[in-house]
C-alpha cells in the first residue's frame, strides 16, 4: 500500500483547520435579502463531534416553500423606529443595527449589539413578543466548540388584551462540523453546526386550577462555506403541561406534545442577482472550491474524504460511514492494537459512489484502545484511535 499517511495526515488537518466560522461579514443577515425556505422530512439531527456525515439526501417535501425578506424596521411619522414595546431614535438604527425579518406574516426583530445576533421579540395580528433580555441567536465569530448561553424572560400580549409571562432559559453551542449531503443532492464541506436549547416556563391560572406548561425548543442549523444563511434546519418541540387543583394538588394531568420539522433553504435560490451580489460570500466560494480542487490534484486522489466513526469509545459495535465521491474499486479495513498487533484486515469489496457504512463487532476485544485504518484503492484514509470499553 502506498507510504503517504502522514501527508494525508498533515494535509486532513490543515484542511479541517478551515472549518466553517461565521463571521459577521458572511453571515449576518443583510438589508434587502430575500431567501427561500422549505419543508421537508423531520430527521435525526445526527452526533456531534469533528467530521460527521450528515445525509438528507433522501428527505421529500412537505409543504410548500416560503419567503423570508429582511428589511429596515418601520419607522413612524415622528421618525421613531419601534420593536415591540421598544422606541428607537432614528439614529439608532445605525448605531445598534436593528433588522426585522418578516415570515408567515410575522414580524421578527433582530439587534446586532456587542458581537452577538439577538432577538427583541415578534408581532403578528395576534400577538406581541418582547424578550427581555435579547434572546441570543449566534455570536460573530463562531467556530467549532463556541458557545454562548443566557436566562431570558419574556412577555407576551396575546390579542392585544390577555398578557402572557414566560421564564427559562437557551443555551447555543457549535457542537459539530462535517459534511452536508442536502435533499437538493448538494454535498457540503466544511459545514458547521449550531445546537440551541431553549427552555420556556409559563404560569397560567384559571379561577381555582393552576395550568403550568414547560416547553423545551431544541433547533440544528447547518451552516457551509460561501452562504450567508443556514442551509438546513431541524427543529423539535417538545410540549409538558399539567393541571393542579387547590383543593388536591397531587391531582395532575401531564400531557406531552411533540412537534418535530425540518425547513431546507435551497441553495441556488438563495444566491443573490445581480442587484444586491453577495460579493463576500461569491469570494469564500471561489475559495473553498480552490482548496477542494488543490486536494483532489494530492497524490493521494482520494484525500480529503469525509467519514463518521461512532460511538466513541465503543461499547459493542463500532460504526463507520465514508463519503465516497466516485466509484471505488477496493475498500480494505484494519484493526490493530496499540502494540501493533492486528486484529483484522479485511478487505470490503468495490463500492459504488454516495455515502457508505461499516458495522464491526467489539463485543469480544478486550478493554483497550485500538488503531483503526482504511484504504481507499490502495490509498490511506484514516488512522484513529478507538477506545474499547
């Protein structure tokens, strides 16, 4: 087999050294944009962690597609700017860079202060959401293991008369980076992840019943190199409600809601004309599509490649996935231990292009770390320590 594992090494890190960031001026949204969502199958949001495959490649439509368009908050006849229940000078759109994202006939609003993207609150026909403080969304920059987290209360006045106060709190965390195969069939490197959880408390009463609902939001978005605006999005919401009486306070009702939807926003929709170019993002594009050709003319033609290895440490069975691009002809795997001695070589067989998987058995190795590698066409593709426990 060919002697380049350490180039490849070198050159896989070098290149996962790239990772999607964001930063403000890629990703923060823009005045006069126009982007495109759509829904589709929900699925498992995958692992987290360094280099994970993550294939919706097969999720159909649910619903139609939807408009998104940012644009300047409205501004009224005395020139005051208001978001919710707060007034702005007309300087201080500006000075705090206040932007209102308008869907599904709602209004969000959203402040860039200190390096982070928050939202102020919304309002619809029905309702009027303030979030006191700012709820975060992302921080500028934002690379793999950042985070960022914040109590939040919110009040909501809900037909113009019924106010409704909610407690809790969001934690943001860019848990993983890898490769995005998305429904379009498009295939992503280098794309980021980011995990919020948000946890919302609301205290009604109703004559002698307490009502107490706790809602846990748990939303993945995808972002890659060269788009402003995620690419993909999960989100799953999980409803806890239980009713108590004065009278008998162990008498409860819990009643769980699940609701679980992904929203695609499809990619050459979301690339601007010529009117409003994203000049920033067209020039990291060029970029990255010059690194993945630079990779490919290696020696090794199959660098680069982007793989899944879980659970780690593993427990009984040990999962690989490989991302292949083309057709390959030979696929060999081997175990060894630390000490050099091999526990398997096995040679797969020829496999056909897309993303492929590997079980193997550790039920009957002992408690140890282990060496695993793969050969594509005689090639090395990864060498990594796995943890038997």
């Amino acid at each position: 087999m060919k002697t380049q594992k350490l180039l490849w090494i070198a050159l896989f890190a070098a290149t996962a050294a790239q990772a999607q960031t964001l930063r403000r001026e890629l990703n923060l949204p823009r005045l006069g944009d126009v982007i495109y969502k759509q829904q589709v199958e929900w699925k498992d949001p995958g692992r987290s962690g360094k280099d994970v495959i993550w294939d919706f490649g097969r999720l159909k439509q649910t619903a139609p597609q939807y408009r998104l368009q940012y644009s300047a908050p409205p501004v009224r006849r005395n020139g005051t700017i208001v978001l919710g229940k707060d007034t702005f000078a007309p300087d201080a759109l500006a000075a705090q860079e206040l932007i209102v994202g308008r869907e599904h006939q709602t209004m969000y609003f959203y402040r860039l202060k200190d390096g982070i993207l928050s939202c102020l609150g919304y309002q619809n026909n029905t309702d009027r959401m303030c979030h006191l403080p700012d709820l975060p969304m992302v921080k500028f920059p934002m690379a793999y293991g950042d985070s960022l987290s914040q109590t939040v209360r919110s009040e909501d006045l809900y037909a113009g008369q019924v106010p409704i106060l909610t407690h809790g709190d969001i934690s943001i965390v860019a848990d993983a980076c890898g490769t995005l195969i998305l429904p379009t069939g498009d295939t992503l490197h280098q794309a980021l992840r980011i995990h919020s959880v948000q946890s919302i408390v609301a205290d009604t009463v109703a004559e002698m019943d307490s009502l107490c609902v706790q809602t846990r939001i748990e939303t993945y978005r995808w972002y890659a190199r060269g788009y402003r605006y995620p690419l993909f999005e999960t989100i799953r919401t999980v409803h806890h409600s239980f009713l108590s009486s004065e009278d008998d306070v162990q008498d409860t009702v819990p009643q769980n809601n699940i609701f679980e939807t992904a929203l695609l926003y499809p990619p050459p929709q979301n690339r601007f004309d010529e009117q409003n170019p994203d000049s920033a993002n067209i020039a990291e594009l060029a970029l990255l599509e010059a690194e993945l050709e630079a990779a490919q003319n290696d020696a090794n033609p199959w660098a680069g490649r982007t793989y899944n290895i879980f659970p780690n440490p593993a427990y009984s069975y040990l999962q690989f996935e490989i991302d292949l691009p083309r057709d390959c002809n030979e696929v060999v795997v081997q175990l060894r231990s630390q000490m050099g001695q091999m526990i398997f070589n096995e040679n797969k067989g020829a496999y056909s292009q897309g993303v492929r998987s590997f079980s193997f058995n550790m039920n009957g190795l002992p408690i140890d770390n282990y060496i695993l590698d793969f050969w594509l066409e005689g090639y090395p593709v990864h060498g990594a320590v796995i943890m038997k426990r």
